[in-house]
C-alpha cells in the first residue's frame, strides 16, 4: 500500500522458487509408503507348484553393437516363488566361456532402474521394499513380445507344450505360434588335426586340439568293471632269423577290460636269455593302421598259426586256452565263423572238448527221440504192462469204492504173527470180488520210469517189515514139546511156502489172487525174462560192471577241473626246466636179452672180501732187524725180508 501511494506499480504474488537443495533434504525425511503384504501359504504352493516351470525359447539381437551377435537363451519362470532364471545355450562353436547362467533365480521387476531417492548407490541387490514398480507374471510372457531384462531386450520365440497348457487352462491365453528369427550362416571352415608329435599316445595329444586345458580321454567305466581280471591266454613262439632264438615260448595275454596285450617268456634251462617279462601291457597298433588315427589288435584276429607283429618281432600263435573257446561262443557275434572254426578244430586235437561233445551228442539224441514221439501224437497208447493187464482183469479200477473186506480171524489175547495172518488168509480162499482195489493206479496209456510198475496185494515182504518177535514166557509144565528131528521147523510151514518165496524174488504177488495160467494165456500175459548177469555176483543180482556210486564223479566235478586250471597262472618255470632236461637214451637189445650180473643178492657173483669179517688176514713175522735177537741170532738174508 506505501509502494502504491507513492505512485509505483506492483506486480501480481509469485512463488518462492523451489530450492533443490532444501527439496532433497525434505524427502530424506519422507518415509516412503509400504507396501501391503498379502498373506500367502507358502507351503501349500510349494506342495501345489514344486518343479512346474514354463519354459522359453528368447533370443538377445544385440547386433547393432560393436561385435554383437545373436545369442539364443532359455527363460525360465518357476511357479513356486515367481522368480526368474535365464540360462544360456552354448553350442561349443562361439568360442566364449561356458558361463551357466546369464540371470539367476530371482524375482525381476519391469522397471529396474526406479529406485527411491534414499537408496544408497553402493548396494546393488534390490529387495521388495525398494521396488516400486510390479514384477513381470505370467501374463506378460507371450510369445512375440519383448521383455527387457536389466536393460537387455529379449525376444520371446516359442515355448513347450507344458507352458502352452498351462496357459491355455489356467489364463485362458492361447499361445501365438512360433517366431522364426532369420539368423546369419557362418561359413565353417575345417579344422585340420596336426600329426602326432610322437610323445604320450594319439588319443591323449589329439585333446589338447580340442580346447585350451586338455581333459584325458574318455574311457569304458562298465567295460572295465565286467571285464576286471579276464585274459585272452595264447601260446606263441618267436618267428626267429637267429639260431638263438629257436625254441622261444611266449604266453601273451590280452586283457578284455581294456584291450591291451602284455608277453611274457617262459623260462627254459640254460638258455642264456633273461626271461620273464618281454612286453609290459600297452596296446599294439596293427601294421595297416595310420600312425595319427591308429587301430589296434582285437581278439578277432588272433588264431592259430596267426602272425603278430610286435616291434620288428614277429609272434606266431601255436595255442589257447580253453577259456579263449568258451569266450568266443559266448559272443560269436565279434568273432568271424573261421576264427571260432580254427580254435575249436585245435582244441578238438588237444582232446579238451570231449566232455562238450558227449553232452552235444546226448542233446541230438535226446532232440531225436522227441521228435520221434511228437510224430506219434499224443493219442499214440504204450503197450500195457503186465500189472496193467492183472488189474484190467480183476476189474480194478481207479477210484472205486472198496468192496467189504474179508472176515479177520477172531480177537485173542495172544499176538498173532505175520506168518499165521498169512496161514489164515490163505485158508479163508478169498475171490476176485471181494478183493479191496488199489487206488491210485494211474491209467494213462503212456508208461513212464516212475509209474508203479509191481504191486502186492497182500502186504510188504516178511523179511523186510517184519516186527521182531517177543520172546513168550510159559507158564511151567505148559512149554510146547520139541524133538531133535531135522526138520522140526519144517513141518509147521506151509506146503507152499517155497514157492510163495520165489514169487517174492521175481517181483511177483505171492497169492492166488495173481491170475493163474489160464487167465494169463487168455489176457496174452508175456513173461519178461531178467537179464542174466555174468559173475558170481551176478546171481544175486548185482552187476560187477556197473560203477557204484562212491566211484562216479559229481555233475559239477569238470567245471572245477577248467577253474582249477583257468586260476593256474602261466606254466611253472621249474616244470618248464624239468620238460627241458635231456632224456636219456634207452639201453640197448641185449641189455635186455642178456642183463648184467646182479652185483648184490643170492646171484652176486663170489668174490674173495664177501667171507672176511674184516681187512684180509696177514700172518705174524718176525721182523727183519730186531735188536734184542741181533747177538744172538744173525740177521736173516735181505731176500728173506723181502
């Protein structure tokens, strides 16, 4: 109002500008608003959603930049948590670092450069609380658009079939199909392999082309594990040029685990050649191999007479184990038909497969036989035995009721024998009728080893099952009387005790319930005569040739004779020596017709030493110079010394 009366015109209010440095200090102070928090089950969706991903196929142009390329990428979005995961996808040519991850699992917001205003610069993890913008969903994923992830755009191309379903039944959003993305071909041109500097094998030196740190070569884990300890044993002997060299043996084993081939010399007397190891175990290179790709010796080529190079040595193959045969039939599919032809053919000489052959013969008859009875038919009925036609004429038959018994003699208080059982049995003169039928009795037309061939009605033999008897005690005065006659014992048996007992020792019923002679001639009853058995034994049905039991070998008694001899190791060196020793040579005809003189025993001749006790007797003499006789007798003459 002064300013105005005193005449000076004044503008309109304004604003106090805004100072920017009292503007930042300000919203320091301003908390920023929280975020409500849902509450959510995490259990229940990881119990729901655990390992149910949807799956990407992105792709980063980053082709506008100095040495940019076209990269392909997997986006991975975990439904458990809503997190996050790019993986790249190396395809070994781009020359780059196998990194396995370009983005971790993590939640990614879409705008991940707005931060509040008091975010220190230094951290450079977000949480929750400092974003401010929403995180990508489902929903934002469709195939065609482009999603910016920490700056970079991303190309969403296809997706599986898992991620199409999901979409389609829980957001009902159909998928658009696939986007192809023209990518420039790059000529490639080949990698020439350097020849092999000769250090180490070809196959360690050729990893070092592969990449810049050399990994060894791959090897055949389960090979080596079913084939540990297993060798290829074969005999050779050396190809020699030098007379020294004659009559070398070699014993060159192949292993199967790994294919590589040591030797080794047996030892032999005086040789004057240092035996023992002459090839450790390597693998050997055949001679038409390349030096840089070499092929190595396999077991295929490997036979008898066969030629192995090893070193400007040349091996020629004489001999194999058995185990080397057994091995090639159980995989004719790596051998050629001559290789295995050639080893069985030498191992037929050697005389090690007769067991194989028997058993092979056995098999074809066996096969044979059966083949004749499939021709016969199942409805082909054997020839009825003789039991078979006994039973069809008493009219037994299997399954029928039993008939009542005949009567049994009265109950006494003394025990009845087996014998008076029989006596009243006899004496009661049963019938075919009122015979009690055996059950059981098979009635099949074909005859087998195991069907009941003989059947007694009556009742196991008396010698056989037979109770001991009870000594009887009497009662004085009341003993039974006995007379010195021979046959005392005699007179009480039945008439046709005797022949009862014969029918026992043919296998036959002992009774008359066995048809007679008419009922035989009538049913065509043949009787089957027993083999006589030669020898004294013999008679009493025991063959001398058969082998008894103690004797015979156990089934598996040659499979343990080829371990025993598979688990020997290469030939002793001492039995080796001892093969090698000079024979002496056999004496001559008439050292045989006229032998020498025996120089002991009662045909010695006689010699003078055999009767002395001792030295030779030699009678006393007087000695030539005595000196106590010297005076008195003269000295006799020097020839009498003598």
């Amino acid at each position: 109002e002064w300013l105005e009366s005193q005449g000076m015109e004044i503008s309109k209010e304004e604003m106090l500008p805004v100072d920017a440095y009292s503007e930042k200090e300000r919203w320091k102070n301003v908390r920023p608003p929280k975020r409500s928090k849902t509450q959510e089950d995490h259990l229940l969706r990881f119990l729901q959603y655990d390992g149910k991903v949807l799956s990407f196929d992105v792709v980063w142009d980053d082709r506008d930049s100095a040495f940019g390329e076209l990269t392909d990428y997997k986006l991975l979005y975990f439904l458990q948590d809503d997190t996050i995961a790019i993986k790249e996808i190396h395809d070994g040519k781009g020359g780059k670092d196998p990194f396995p991850m370009l983005l971790k699992k993590t939640k990614l917001p879409k705008k991940w450069k707005e931060k509040p205003v008091a975010f220190p610069s230094t951290v450079l993890e977000t949480t929750e609380e400092e974003v401010t913008t929403e995180y990508y969903a489902p929903k934002d994923l469709i195939v065609g658009t482009t999603v910016f992830i920490l700056g970079r755009r991303f190309l969403l191309c296809n997706c599986d079939d898992f991620t199409r379903k999901y979409y389609r039944t829980m957001l009902n959003i159909e998928q658009p199909e696939a986007v192809k993305v023209q990518k420039r071909e790059t000529k490639e041109f080949p990698k020439p392999i350097p020849p092999h500097i000769g250090i180490g094998a070809p196959e360690d030196t050729l990893q070092s082309c592969f990449g810049l740190i050399p990994k060894p070569p791959h090897k055949d884990i389960i090979k080596y594990n079913l084939n540990a300890n297993k060798y290829l044993r074969y005999l050779c002997e050396l190809d020699w040029i030098h007379p020294e060299d004659t009559g070398r043996k070699f014993v060159m084993s192949y292993s199967l685990a790994d294919g590589t081939i040591k030797i080794g010399e047996i030892p032999r007397r005086n040789s004057g050649i240092r035996e023992g190891k002459f090839l450790q175990a390597m693998r050997l290179e055949t001679p038409e191999s390349d030096h840089n790709f070499p092929t190595y010796f396999t077991p295929d080529r490997f036979y008898i007479g066969a030629i192995v190079p090893v070193f400007k040595h040349r091996f020629r193959i004489i001999g194999c184990d058995l185990f080397v045969y057994r091995y090639m039939t159980a995989n004719p599919e790596k051998f050629p038909q001559e290789v295995i032809d050639n080893v069985r053919n030498y191992h037929m000489r050697e005389g090690n497969l007769r067991d194989e052959l028997q058993a092979a013969f056995r098999e074809e008859h066996s096969a044979e036989t059966r083949a004749q009875l499939a021709k016969i038919g199942s409805a082909a009925v054997a020839e009825p035995s003789a039991m078979e036609r006994c039973l069809a004429a008493l009219d037994v038959v299997e399954g029928s009721a039993t008939p009542p018994r005949p009567p049994t003699p009265p109950m006494t208080t003394d025990r009845i024998s087996y014998d008076d059982s029989l006596r009243v049995t006899r004496q009661s003169k049963p019938t075919c009728d009122s015979i009690a039928p055996l059950k059981g009795i098979l009635k099949s037309g074909a005859a087998r080893d195991d069907h009941q061939k003989v059947v007694c009605f009556s009742g196991p033999s008396a010698e056989e099952h037979r109770e001991p008897k009870q000594p009887t005690t009497y009662a004085p005065g009341t003993q039974p009387l006995y007379n010195e006659d021979e046959d005392f014992c005699d007179q009480l048996k039945l008439p046709d005790t005797a022949e009862r007992a014969a029918r026992r020792a043919r296998d036959e019923c002992p009774y008359e319930i066995v048809p007679g002679a008419q009922i035989a001639n009538v049913i065509g009853d043949e009787k089957v005569e027993k083999p006589q058995l030669p020898g004294y034994l013999g008679t009493y049905g025991v063959d001398c040739k058969e082998v008894p039991d103690y004797m015979k070998l156990a089934p598996d008694a040659y499979e343990r004779v080829k371990q025993m001899r598979r688990d020997v190791p290469v030939i002793s060196p001492a039995a080796a020596r001892v093969a090698d020793y000079p024979r002496l040579s056999p004496p001559p005809v008439d050292t045989c017709v006229n032998p020498p003189p025996e120089s002991t025993g009662p045909c010695a001749l006689r010699k003078e030493e055999d009767v002395a006790f001792a030295c030779p007797h030699v009678e006393a003499k007087i000695p030539c110079c005595d000196p106590a006789q010297r005076e008195r007798n003269p000295p006799p003459p020097p020839e009498q010394c003598k």
